[in-house]
C-alpha cells in the first residue's frame, strides 16, 4: 500500500497521516511512497489505540450534562476543486489525454490535433471535481498571468515517452516554475514500442524535476490517451495534490472569477468564458469584467447545458456583457448594472485622463526600483545562438557575487527572441538578454507595448559588465559622512528668541542646513541642523576658512567658548560587489 491509500483508509488528510508516521518512527515517507507490511501493523495499532481513546472520552462525554445548543455561522469558506493547466510540446498529446478524461472527441474537432482556443472543462469523480484549462500553449497561460490573473492551481507537464522532452517542454516547465505552480509530469504514449519513460524521468531531473522514487518530490505518471492506461491514476494524483494544497473558496461574498476567453458570436453576441473563483454566480447578477459590463442573460456549461447558479472552480460561458474581455481579466457582481455602467465609464475616464504604459524593469532603472525597497532580485530570460553558449553564460552570471541580490535565469533557450519570451518576462517583471540572435518583428512589437528591456550581445562578457553594474546600483548604498569644515566658538551671543555662537572657520568650510555637531572636550555632546549662518548681518549660505560667522543650531543653546562645530552631510556612496 501507498501512503496516499493509506490516508484515504482512515479519512484523514495525507499532510496529517506523514507526521503521524513521523511520530511513529516511520521517517522519510511522502505520498506515493509504499508502506511496507509491518509498518501498516504499527499504523493499525495506532488507530485501533485513538479509536478506544474516543469511545472512552465519549462515555465521560455522556455522563456530562449537555450545554445549551449554540447557534452555528455557516461557513464562510469550503473546499474547492482544483484549476489544472496541461502544458508540453505541441505534438506530445496534451488534447488527446483530456479528451480521453472527458470521454468526448474534442481532439477530433481541432484542426491536426492542435488545440487552437482555450476551453475550460469540468471532470467530476467519485472522489472529486477538477477543471481542466485546455491552452493553445503556455504562451496563453503566462498571458494571463502577465495581468495578474493566478487561475492555476496545478501543471501537468505532458511529455511523449517516444520523443522524450524538447525544447518546447523545457519552455513550458520554465513558465510553470516562473509562476511557482506544483507540476506533475504525464509521460504519454506509453503504448508505443518505443515508449522510455525512464529516459524521460532522468531528462527532466537534470532539470530539476525529480521522481518521488527517485528521492524527489515530482509526481511522474505514465499514460496512454490512446488506450487510457494510467488516466485513473493521473487523476487520482491531481486530485491528491488538490487535497494537500488545502485549496478552499469564499462562497458568502458576491462572485468574482477570471475570463478564460472572449468572442463575439453572430447569433448570441459577446460570449465570456469565466471560471468563477469565489461566491456563487447566478443568473440575472450584474457584473463588471475587464473594461465592459453587463447582467448575466445565460449561463452554459461545457457539455452546453443551461445552468442557473455557478459555484467556485466552475467553468461557465456568460451571455449579457456589453462587449468581449481580455484573458486573464477579473469578472466581479456587483449590486445593480447601474452600478456596473458607472464603474466602466469612470475607469474609461481615468484611463483616457491619466494613461500611463505600464512602468517595467529594466538594468538602467534598477536602483531606483531597489531604493524604493521593491526589488531584491534580477529574473532573466536568455536566447542565445547555440546551447554551448547557454552554458558559457550562465557560468560567467554564477560567478557574479549574489550573496545580496538574486540573478534568476527563467528561462534559457536558443534561437531568435518570441513573443514567448517577452510574455515570460512581462509576467515575471524580467528582462531579456539575447547573445548573438535576432528579435522577431512581432516580439519587438510586443516589447515595446509591454515596456519589456530586450538587450542583444554579441561579446559575452558584456553581459557580465552590464549585470554587475545593473546589481551594484541594486545594492544598497552605503551611507558615510563627509566632513566639510569646523569652526571654533570664540563668542556667545544670547538673543531674544535663541544663542547665536560668535565662531572662526578654522578648517574647510560651515554651510547652513547642513548636519552640525558639538564638540566640547573631545566629546561629541549635541548632533543637530545648522540652522542659521550669518556674516556679519547678512544671511549666508556658506563660510569658508579663515572667517568669522554667526552659527545658530536648531534645538541647541547650551554653547560654551571653545566648543567645535562641526558641519557635515551625509551621502550615499554606491555599494560595489565583493569579489568582482
């Protein structure tokens, strides 16, 4: 037996079943690993011992007199089915696997067994729900992303046990690690003669997605969306994983959800596909979605059927909007669809009133960013001509000291710059760095409207200067003090309102507003502002050496003759890299 079926045999969450191995002496288990008969032994002696523990606790229990019934709040929050992405190389069988889940031919209806829009569909099992996000590719999931929208709860990495793992594959795991979601690989075609899952396994741990068998904490499952061998068990660990996640929705609150994907139908109008995320959608609710509004006319599901109500981690296509909505934008009900009407127009307002292109990271701007305290790491998309290269450059950026700031490579490929590449990096508040490649037309549109930093190289070490001086700036500063002079008070000079020391500039200079100090025996005695600097009457902003001044410190009166002031600034002298 597993640890998982374990858990499940005593109803109890996997989380909680690990620490109770734990306290038992079993170490080291996780959740697909095999128990073996004498351990099962201990773990039934366990609970045969908490269950003679209950009943006796129950009797005392009985013999109590009962408390007055309380009045119970119904539960804000309850469990949710998870939101799955399944991502991998264009042709590894990512449609096929989800139109053997769903026991329905979409792959059948996409044009070469490519999927070409988003569809969210909904599994429900005996043990649980799961939605399903059918992408056109990651490029779509980091789309979403790049607006804010967090709508995936769990990847399924697909790769073919034929062709083992491609660049494509390598892409998608990058954008899934990017947006720190737990991935599960599904190994697919393994009906094939040449099928290698284990090549697969030891391709993708160099990458650091290693096989809980293996030691790791991957989840790797082989499947055939051809025959349906292992999908029972792919949903078994998608639905394991949901559970450990704890994932819950806020179902006493107006609903709230996130556009999966828009069009204009010519019999229906706008059609939105939303997954709703929190509340329970119902039919007629007004709602704002992106830049439009509308009132919920109909709901479909995707078998097409009507539905009145939606619940949390529900797919639904909603008719009634005034206009179609980006991917990735937030839908929300709100008290009336005048409500929604005023909401729009004032953001179109400001929008038109006060646009400003979205401000993004970039290696010039990095120390403003840095000493406004938000950012403390450097994530990186790299292309570069030829793998070799890949690796020359990312050993030249470990040598670069981090002991302060993180250089994170995202991502790394070869080949010229994509619309990819500048989603991941919009997504991720990155930039680009390309050694010896071109930038694609299109990316370089995108680019500039996504204000993403794309720098191209043809020496590498170049990119070693660039990045050590993009994190010098990132460091932060050193604060040190620059003495500018000192003057010895010869005179005491009390006046209506304060005491203006009568003084000699005896080395540099004094300047007002300046930071001051009283030196009185060798002992620092008051640190304040200089205040007032006056020569003879006049008001002046500096004294130099050799010449006599009024000095006034702010909050200080005590002066005695013989006293030292001294005037000084503080300033921020840039940190440099130890070991550069």
């Amino acid at each position: 037996m597993r640890v998982y079926e374990i858990a499940r045999k005593y109803k109890i969450g996997t989380k909680e079943l690990i620490e109770i191995l734990k306290n038992l002496g079993i170490e080291g288990k996780r959740t697909l690993s095999i128990v073996t008969e004498e351990e099962v032994k201990k773990i039934e002696e366990y609970f045969k011992k908490e269950a003679e523990k209950e009943k006796i606790e129950k009797k005392k229990e009985e013999k109590k007199i009962p408390p007055p019934p309380e009045k119970k709040e119904e539960s804000k929050f309850v469990p949710r089915a998870p939101v799955v992405t399944i991502m991998g190389h264009v042709d590894h069988g990512k449609t096929t696997i989800l139109d053997k889940i769903r026991n329905s031919r979409i792959a059948e209806k996409e044009v070469g067994q490519i999927t070409q829009k988003i569809g969210a569909y909904k599994v429900n099992l005996p043990e649980g729900s799961i939605v399903f996000l059918d992408t056109p590719g990651h490029e779509a999931f980091t789309a979403m992303r790049a607006m804010g929208a967090k709508v995936t709860d769990i990847v399924v990495l697909v790769v073919a046990a034929d062709e083992g793992v491609k660049p494509q594959t390598i892409e998608a795991l990058n954008h899934a690690r990017s947006a720190n979601v737990p991935i599960i690989v599904a190994i697919n075609k393994i009906d094939k003669p040449n099928a290698n899952p284990e090549k697969v396994k030891q391709q993708l741990s160099e990458y650091g997605l290693i096989p809980e068998e293996w030691g790791g904490d991957t989840i790797y499952v082989n499947v055939s969306g051809l025959t349906g061998e292992g999908i029972k068990e792919l949903l078994e660990m998608i639905l394991l994983l949901g559970e450990i996640k704890e994932l819950k929705a806020n179902i006493n609150c107006k609903a709230e959800g996130t556009v999966i994907e828009s069009y204009i139908d010519k019999f229906r109008g706008p059609v939105i596909t939303i997954i709703v995320e929190n509340g329970i959608l119902k039919v007629g609710d007004p709602f704002v979605v992106g830049n439009t509004y509308g009132k919920v006319r109909a709901m479909i599901d995707d078998w097409g059927r009507k539905l009145n109500e939606a619940e949390p981690s529900t797919p639904v296509e909603i008719l009634g909007a005034h206009d179609i909505a980006t991917p990735g934008a937030k839908f929300r009900v709100v008290n009336s669809e005048k409500e929604a009407k005023e909401i729009v127009e004032k953001m179109e307002i400001e929008k038109s009133g006060k646009f400003l292109p979205v401000k993004r990271l970039s290696l010039q701007d990095l120390y403003k960013e840095i000493k406004k305290g938000e950012i403390k790491e450097l994530n990186i998309v790299l292309k570069t001509d030829f793998y070799n290269s890949i690796d020359a450059i990312k050993n030249i950026i470990s040598k670069i000291p981090q002991n302060e700031i993180k250089i994170d490579i995202i991502h790394s490929g070869t080949g010229p710059i994509s619309e990819s590449d500048v989603l991941l990096a919009s997504a991720s508040n990155g930039i680009i760095l390309g050694f010896k490649v071109p930038v694609e037309p299109k990316a370089k549109e995108l680019a500039k409207r996504e204000n993403i930093e794309i720098r191209t190289y043809e020496i590498i070490y170049d990119i070693a200067d660039d990045l050590i001086k993009a994190i010098e700036g990132m460091l932060e500063p050193e604060i040190k003090e620059e003495i500018l002079g000192q003057a010895l008070v010869k005179k005491i000079f009390k006046l209506s309102k304060n005491v203006v020391a009568g003084c000699l500039v005896v080395n540099g200079k004094v300047v007002k507003n300046s930071k001051a100090r009283i030196i009185r025996e060798g002992k620092i005695i008051f640190e304040g502002v200089l205040s007032s600097l006056k020569r003879f009457k006049e008001n002046v902003n500096e004294v130099s050496y050799n010449n006599e001044c009024g000095i006034g410190i702010e909050n200080f009166n005590d002066f005695k003759e013989g006293d030292i002031i001294q005037s000084y600034l503080l300033v921020e002298v840039p940190k440099k890299l130890k070991g550069v």
